[in-house]
C-alpha cells in the first residue's frame, strides 16, 4: 500500500521505523523543516517537507497515496499556545478537507487526536460522552476532530485515536518529574490520569490501516492511577525526593477525581496492549532514560 504519514515527531517517526522495517509498504513522510529530511529519508521512501495547513503542498504529499496518517502536534512536550493548536491542528484538517475530493484513491484517513478532547466531561469517559472542553486549546482539537470527519465518506473510512498521556523510551515518567522532586504541590492529587506507551501507539495507528479501521476510538492503558500516585511512585522508583502535598489529610475530592478514561472499544477491536499498565504499577524498574 502507499502511505503518507504527516507529522514525524516521537510517535509518526517512530511509525514510519516500522513500517519501513516490514517493507510492505511504499511510505511518504513529511517533515516541516528541511534539517530533518535527511534524518527522515532512512525511514521512509520519500520525503516533503511540508506545512500541513498549506492546501496545495498536502494535495502533493497524498497525492497517490490511498492512506494517510496525521500525527500533527504544534511542538513536543512544550505547552503552546491555542494560536499554536489553531494553526496544526484545525488549518491542517481545514487544508485536507478542502483537497480530499481530489484524491479519490485516498481511502483512509487516521489521525491522532487526544483524550484532553473531553475537557470537564465527568464520570466514565466513552467515545460518545459528549465533549466539554475546557478552553480554546480543547476546542480546537474538537473542532479538528469534526471537521476531518467530515471527510468520511462511503468509499473513505475515518479512523480516530484519542491518546492518553505518552510516555516511551526518551520521554520517561522520571524525566518528567524529576523538577517537581521535593517540592510542594497543592491538592491532594486525587485526579485520575490515563497513559500509553508509544509503542502501543504505534501498533494501533498499524492496527487501523491493517483493519481499515473506522470510528472514534479512546487509546489509554488498562489502569488510570492518580496525579499522587504516579508521582510518588515514579519519585520513590528513580530514587527522586518524594513530593510534599499540601492536602496531606484531604479527603476532599478534587477537579477530576473519579473521571475516567474508557478503553472498553478499544478491547472490543481485539487489539492487544503490549504495555498495559505503566512500569511503576509493576513493581517494575524504570527503564533507564535515552
Ligand atoms: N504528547 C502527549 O502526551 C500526547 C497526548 C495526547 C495526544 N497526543 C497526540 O499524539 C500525536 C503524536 O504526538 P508526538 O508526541 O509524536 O508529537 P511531536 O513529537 O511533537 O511531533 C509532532 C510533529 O508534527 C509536525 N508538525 C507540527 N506542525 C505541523 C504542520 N503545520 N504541518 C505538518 N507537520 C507539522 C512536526 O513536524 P517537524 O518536526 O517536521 O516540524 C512534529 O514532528 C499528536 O497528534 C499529539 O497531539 C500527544
């Protein structure tokens, strides 16, 4: 199959490895900056570079291509501001709705989207639980979700993936919370958080073009675990100093508590989690930070 993947950051790049090292597919990555096009062309057969917001450069990157995977984010782990979101995720889906009626071989869409869609939604969060986000930033990615459904069609199927939080081999936990080590954090970090592990990621997005897979689907692991836990647990793994709460003794409930991410749908597919839970649920060591 030919296959246009746009956005190789952590988990598009790491998508494209693996495709590549099957080699049956004809791949097409994209890249905003022509610095990584070298980096890219060891993992792909092609290579543009590209601003997904640009009508006329997409048309090109799917052009001939009967599938395409979208995992657009504006910049890491940095917190960007909603002009950022606005600009990949809405003006790109915008770009792609305005060019697929001229690419009729392009038969499937994917896309990664996020669980941060359900904004202040509570209680068990399934795939139909109507959408409350909590500000522009939560807009713009329903927004986008609703404007690259717009491209479904009878002879183009839209799968979309809601990921929880990402973690994997060089964005482990312990990097994350290795600046909150010792310090004091408000609340009693009661709110449950939901995870997956790039590689699981990376099996899903595969998953869905091997399936042709279509349909809104929430990609978390099988255990929530709690804003305290997680960080207690990955500070006293790595040997970090523990967090001091402020809301030691409050049972209080916080913003969040008890809202959880559902992966019934997902189990419904038959797809099998390699990382179901996170490492320090395990009792496992943390892997060593790459
Ligand atoms: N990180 C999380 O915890 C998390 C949680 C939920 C959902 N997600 C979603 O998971 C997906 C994958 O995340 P990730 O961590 O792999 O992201 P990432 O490492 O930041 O990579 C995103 C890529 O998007 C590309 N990009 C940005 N703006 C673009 C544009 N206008 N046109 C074309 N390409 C553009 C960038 O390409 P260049 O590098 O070439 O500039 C970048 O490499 C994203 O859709 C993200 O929203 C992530």
């Amino acid at each position: 199959m030919r296959i246009t993947i746009v956005g190789c950051g952590y988990v598009g790049t790491a998508l494209a490895r693996h495709w590549h090292q099957q080699g049956r597919h004809w791949l097409r990555v994209t890249t905003t900056s022509a610095d990584r096009a070298e980096e890219l062309a060891a993992v792909a057969d092609s290579v543009q570079v590209l601003d997904a917001a640009d009508p006329t450069g997409l048309r090109q990157a799917l052009q001939g291509s009967e599938a395409a995977v979208f995992c657009l984010a504006p910049s890491g782990e940095r917190q960007v501001e909603a002009d950022g979101y606005e600009a990949t995720f809405l003006r790109s889906m915008q770009a792609l709705a305005a060019v697929v009626g001229e690419l009729p071989q392009l038969n499937q869409l994917i896309y990664t989207s996020s669980c941060s869609v359900y904004g202040n939604a509570g209680g068990l969060l399934e795939e139909d639980t109507p959408m409350q986000p909590r500000d522009r930033h939560g807009e713009i990615l329903r927004d986008a979700e609703a404007v690259l459904l717009s491209c479904r069609s009878p002879s183009r199927r839209v799968a979309i993936w809601r990921l929880g939080a990402l973690y994997g081999p060089g964005r482990e936990l312990q990097e994350r919370f290795r600046a909150l080590a010792g310090s004091q954090r408000q609340g009693n970090g009661a709110a449950l958080t939901s995870w997956i592990h790039r590689d699981d990621v990376v099996a899903a997005l595969a998953f869905a073009l091997e399936t042709g897979l279509d349909g809104v689907f929430n990609l978390v692991d099988d255990a929530p675990i709690s804003v305290r836990d997680l960080i207690d647990l990955t500070c006293r793994a790595a040997g970090l100093k523990p967090v001091i709460w402020e809301a030691e003794a409050a049972p209080a409930a916080e913003a969040g508590a008890g809202r959880r991410v559902s992966n019934r749908r997902l189990h419904g597919l038959g797809l099998r989690l390699q990382h179901p839970r996170l490492p320090v649920l395990e009792g496992r060591p943390l892997a060593p930070p790459r």
